[in-house]
C-alpha cells in the first residue's frame, strides 16, 4: 500500500446497508416525522433513534421491525425493559402490528417476537435477521455485564435498531457503546479518535477541542437525536408538555447531639454515608407520603430509595401495591399492567425497577420519599408520567428531611448542566445530520510552503511526502519528538499521525517515514528520537497499565536497518505528572489504601540510532577537544540519566497554541537538543527534525553552528517557527 492508500484508508466512513422503502409505503398512522425518521432508519440498517419520552418510539421501532422482517423473510427479535414488552404488545395492537409475547426460544414465532432483557439468555440469536433494543440506555455500562452479553449476542446482525430518550450527553459512553452495539466502531477505538484523559478530573475522558462538530458529525452518520417534533422542521402541534410542579416538602430533623459532647452532631451526606442519616428521617418522610397519598382520590406513584423505606410506607399505606427488586419478574410484570389498568390506586417502587421505559402517563401525581444522588434516575422516574400524551399538569412531591437538601442541590445542579449540554448535544446533530450520509473525518488537504534562512530551511508541508526531497546522504543528525502515538492530536489531518486510531495504525504511519530517515542520513551518523511509554486506560484500552511506546519506537527503527546505539534516560517529576495527568497510581492516598495500584512516574527517553556505513566507506568522524568536551562534561552526558533537564527549557510553544488545540505541545526540551547536537555533532553539520514544531531543533542548531532543516505539517506552528529562526 502506498502513502496516498494508506491515508485514504484512515477516512472514518460509515456505509448504510439498510432497506431503501418509499415514505409512503409505511403505516400512515405514524406522524410525517415519525414516517421520516423510520425511513431513515431502515435505509441505515443499523441505527440509533435518541427520541424524547412520548415521542413514539415504539411505533417507529414497530414499524421498522415490520418492515425488516416482510423485505428479508426474516424473524425479528425486539428486548425491553421490565414490563415494557407487555405495552409495547398492547401498542403493537393499535397500529395493526402483530407481535409474539415470548418467554424463551420455544415460544417463538415467524414475525416480531417481544420479551425482556432478563430472559435474553433464553433465546438463539442465530435464528433473528433483525434486532430492536428498546430503551437501550441499558448500553450505559461501560464494563457492565448486561452490555457485554448484548454486544456479543447480536455483533455482526444485518439489521440494528437501539431506541431511547435522548442519551446523557454528558456520559459519552453511552453513545459510544450505541456505536459498538451497531458495529459501525468499538468504544475503545472511538475513544481514541475523539477523546483525551481530562487531567481536571481522574478516570474522565472528555472530547478533544477541535473534534467535537467532526465528532458530532459521525454520531449523526449513524444516530438521530431530537427532543420534539419541530426539532426535525415540523410543527409541534400536541406535542407540548404539560406543566411539570415540583414541591419540595422538608421535614425538621433533630440535629443536637444527644451525647453532651457538643452542641450539633456532625452530619454526613456523601454518596457513601448518607444512608445514616436518611434512616433517621425515615418514619416521618414516610408519615408525610402517607398522607399526600390519602389526600388525593386518584392514583399516585411513589418512589422510595430503599427497602427500608419501602417497609414504612407499606406499613402506612396497607392499600397500596409494592414491587422490590426480589420480587418475581412475573409479579412485577402484573404489578406495572394493573396499575396501568387502574385495578390500584397506589404502586410503591423504585426508580432502577420501575424508571425505565413504561408508560404511566395515565398517573400525574408522584411522590418520592426521599431521594439518592442519581439525577439520571430522578429524571427517568418522573419522565414515567411527564411525557408527551400526558393530558394533565404533573405534580412531582420531593419529600426530604432537612439534612438531606444537599442532595435536592445536588440533582438540581446535575439537572441544569443537563439541560445545557442536551440542548447543544440534539443541537449539533440535528445541524450535523444532513451533512453524514458518510461521516467523512478530517481533511485532507494542506499548503505547502517554503522560508530559507542563512543556514535554515523550514518547509510548512507533510514530512512523509517532503522528506523524499531531501537528497541522499545529506542530514548529519536527525532528531525530532514524534506525537506519541494517539496521546496527543496537534491538527485535524488526516496527515498528522496522531489522528490515529490505534497504536497499530501509528506505526504503520511512522513507517513510511522511518526509510527515508534512514535514506537521508549520513552514514556512520546517529539519529535521537524522543519518547515515553503511555499510560493504559481501562475505559479506553480494556485494562490499565502502561504500553511500551518506546519498545515499539525501537523495534520500528531496527525493521528498516537502524541500529540500536544508546539511550539516555531522563528524569520527570512524579509530583507534577500526578499533578497534571490525577493519575490514581501516582496519589498518595491510594498509596495508602491499596499500594498494588502504586506506580512510579513516566520517564522521558533520547533513543539514538546509528547508521553504520558499508565495509567500504569512511565515514566522517565527530570529533571533540579537551577544550570543547572536558573531562567532567563528558561523565555527566555519559550518565544512564540526566537528571539536570529543566522542564520549563522549551521555545515558548503557548503562542502557537490555537483556541481548539489541546493543551500540550509535546516539546523537546532545548538543554536535551543541546546535549545531543554538542556530542554527536560538528560544526557546519545539518540537523533535521521532521516533526519541527515551533521550531525547537532548528533553533538550538542554528544557535550551536549548526545548520538546521525542519518540517511541519501545522501552519501555526511553521510560523512561528520561521518567526524564531529569524
């Protein structure tokens, strides 16, 4: 393959395999924007529809699966949450749609067979052609055990719907595992590309600044997100919500200190300890749910955190229905249908059992007995009456002990971010949606320019294809710092290598450049390359550790006929690292707690390669003086590691850094290029860095006698580099 070939094969392209049926050949009881988005979705094949609540997922995934079984004569199987199956039948019935109720493999029947993620065990997925994850938010899990039996189950199915509200856009694996599930790109493969360890919050990737619109763009290549019709060009019409009231009921709460130690007791309400203090509270919450519950004359849906919550309301409400999580499935099943059916008045639950997918829209008044941390649960629980088709204003009572409005804070704070980020995240999709038909990444293209000084040359352009005008023989010393594998992106081409998806793909890309390296050099000659092991993420890369990025920097050097010379290891400061990147394994707290996940700081290396010449030739020697080399100079360059490197001693790279760069340009220090180009080097000799940034090695070149020549594929950069030079 050659260079072209290999960056066109880079290109992130998302190729829809899908049924292409006319709009008007769909049900004509789905809305015109539920007829576009079905028809969309089956064109892709494989899709993602993120719909608010009311919105009409069912129809629109009912539809598709309809379709995809009459065109491929194929059995579809559709997975819902708890109790969900048993509606979506009862919707199916309404829009002419038969579906099988199924509860294993032998009820299965040629059609659209239904049943919940719990008995997804008991089927053969072999003999499905089509899949529909209904409320596929449970893909959130990163590692979880329900998501990874899904994406084995179903990977490499023709046909994939995943359907949900709108997904947390401030969780963005949840839309990545969408993308697995779909087998359009693994998580950790997505991650690479678009995302970097935010060093303000441990274990947290965030979006890469100047990837987020090419992002957005792939995620439409593949995913419909919209909030409400008009979303979509359409006129909203019925669909506007009611009015939503929240009532926050507080109870007093005794706060002295019944110990004579000191006035008030010390409260704790952290996510690990503030059960404590809701069993404290939990008689008179319940007290005051009691009798909400008995004031009203219609049904209310009360949601409890805990079992022992669950206990006291039961007690005070001996009328009402309880579903916890040891209850039978079937009896959760029934429990959610009578509801529905108006055959109680009361149903107690929790939000992970009942939050989830069902249609309680028919209930408008809600009661929580106090409340967890989880904001995601809080909005799930209410979005079960406060949807689109509600017919009433909904009243939403949060009941709560004094102690415990950290917690209410806690959600309303989580609540306004999410509003925030999902109003831009449906905002950049809907803008980004008829643009990504193929999702293409990147671009491609570049100017190429050219400045010359006395004894520099500094061309802006891509090194790969700009090095083979160097002639043969010519560079005395290259040294440069190549991106670090896919740890650092600098621009958005497809030519920089550290748009990468993996660290394969780096090597196969740093390849085409190591034989011109050493085709360029002099031989007899060295070249030093700067580099660090990286860290492993288990988010990211499956497990953590660290990946011997250096190993690989060597081994891809000796393939094309360098030879291993020397290195010089140099020292980092472990407190600064720990500081920059909140690695767990350099705190000490966890020190302390579990020294097993204890590790050392990342060094920095000089790796130095020779060329060494034919038998027949006679290569120019670098000779020194006891003037110029001192003994005592000498036993300090020769030591393993340089301990004396100051990290602040690089050309000032933050005025090349653009508004969308990341923040680090990974520049080689210039007291490490002075050390190098001192010993290796003499005066007059050319210096070559193909990864020149803001100029380090041809600076420190020029400035020791030397001559430089330097290549760099980002524009800012180059200009600022020339700008040094002169």
């Amino acid at each position: 393959m050659d260079y072209q070939e290999f960056l066109e094969s880079k290109r992130i392209v998302h190729q829809s395999k899908g049924l292409n049926i006319p709009r008007d050949e769909l049900s004509p009881l789905l809305f015109p924007w539920q007829g576009d988005v079905t028809e969309w979705g089956l064109s892709k094949g494989k899709a993602a529809i993120f719909a608010d609540c009311g919105l009409g997922k069912t129809p629109m995934q009912l539809e598709w699966a309809k379709e995809v079984h009459q065109h491929t004569r194929q059995d579809v199987l559709v997975l819902a949450p708890l109790a969900v199956a048993q509606q979506t039948a009862r919707e199916a019935e309404k829009f002419d749609i038969p579906v099988n109720l199924c509860r294993d493999h032998q009820d299965v029947k040629h059609g659209i067979n239904i049943t919940n993620y719990e008995r997804l065990d008991k089927f053969n997925p072999r003999y499905f052609g089509g899949v529909v994850l209904d409320e596929s938010s449970i893909l959130k899990s990163y590692m979880g055990k329900a998501k990874r039996a899904i994406l084995n189950t179903f990977r490499g199915m023709p046909y994939k719907l995943a359907c949900t509200a709108t997904p947390s856009p401030n969780d963005n694996t949840e839309l990545l595992n969408h993308a697995e599930f779909l087998d359009v790109m693994t998580s950790g493969e997505a991650l690479t590309l678009w995302f970097i360890n935010d060093t303000q919050k441990a274990q947290n990737m965030r979006l890469k600044h100047h990837a987020v619109n090419d992002f957005w763009q792939w995620v439409s290549s593949w995913a419909i997100s919209f909030s409400k019709p008009s979303d979509l060009g359409y006129p909203d019409d019925d669909f506007i919500l009611p009015p939503l009231n929240l009532h926050e009921v507080i109870i007093p709460v005794d706060q002295r200190d019944l110990t004579g130690e000191k006035l008030f007791r010390d409260i704790e309400m952290n996510a690990t300890a503030f059960h404590h203090e809701k069993r404290l509270t939990t008689n008179a919450r319940a007290q005051a749910t009691a009798e909400m519950a008995r004031a009203y004359n219609d049904q209310v849906l009360i949601w409890c955190d805990t079992n022992y919550e669950a206990d006291e309301l039961r007690r005070l409400i001996p009328e009402a229905v309880e579903v916890r999580g040891s209850d039978s499935i079937d009896h959760k099943e029934q429990a959610a249908l009578d509801f529905v059916d108006g055959k109680f008045r009361v149903l107690i639950s929790k939000p992970s059992i009942f939050g989830y997918g069902l249609n309680f829209q028919h209930c408008h008044r809600s009661i929580f007995c106090g409340m967890n941390y989880s904001f995601e649960m809080f909005y799930q629980a209410v979005r079960r009456l406060w949807r689109f088709g509600q017919a009433y204003p909904v009243d939403v009572h949060l009941v709560l002990g004094e102690t415990e409005k950290h917690i209410l804070e806690t959600v309303k704070t989580k609540q306004a971010l999410y509003k925030e980020m999902k109003l831009n995240m449906v905002t950049a999709m809907i803008a980004n949606h008829h643009k990504s038909r193929q999702g293409v990444k990147y671009r491609m293209d570049y100017t190429r320019k050219e400045e010359k000084g006395k004894s520099w040359t500094a061309v802006c352009g891509d090194c790969v294809e700009e090095i083979r005008k160097v002639p043969d023989n010519s560079v005395h010393f290259p040294i440069f710092s190549p991106p670090f594998s896919n740890l650092y992106i600098y621009s958005d081409s497809y030519r920089d290598m550290g748009n990468v998806k993996n660290h394969k793909e780096f090597f196969r890309n740093f390849e085409y450049l190591v034989p011109e390296l050493y085709r360029i050099t002099v031989p007899g000659r060295l070249c030093a390359v700067h580099c660090k092991n990286l860290q492993r993420f288990k988010s990211r890369d499956g497990a953590a550790g660290i990946y011997d990025f250096r190993g690989d920097v060597i081994r891809s050097m000796e393939k094309f006929g360098w030879q291993y010379h020397s290195e010089v290891c140099i020292w980092t400061d472990p407190v600064r690292e720990m500081q920059r990147t909140k690695t767990h394994g350099l705190l000490y707290k966890q020190l302390r707690k579990d020294a097993s996940y204890s590790r050392q700081g990342m060094a920095e290396y000089l790796v130095v390669f020779r060329k060494w010449p034919d038998d027949y030739q006679d290569p120019e020697p670098v000779t020194h003086t006891k003037d110029d080399f001192p003994l005592e100079l000498w036993q300090r360059y020769a030591s393993p590691v340089w301990f004396d490197i100051q990290r602040t001693d690089v050309l000032n790279a933050a005025i090349a850094r653009e508004d969308e760069d990341e923040k680090h340009l990974a520049p080689l220090q210039l007291g490490v290029i002075e050390r190098a180009i001192e010993l290796w080097t003499n005066p007059g000799d050319i210096v070559f860095s193909p990864y020149m940034g803001v100029g380090s090695e041809v600076y420190q070149a020029v400035k020791m006698g030397r001559r430089g020549y330097g290549i760099e594929l980002k524009d800012q950069y180059w200009t600022w580099a020339v700008r040094y030079l002169r």
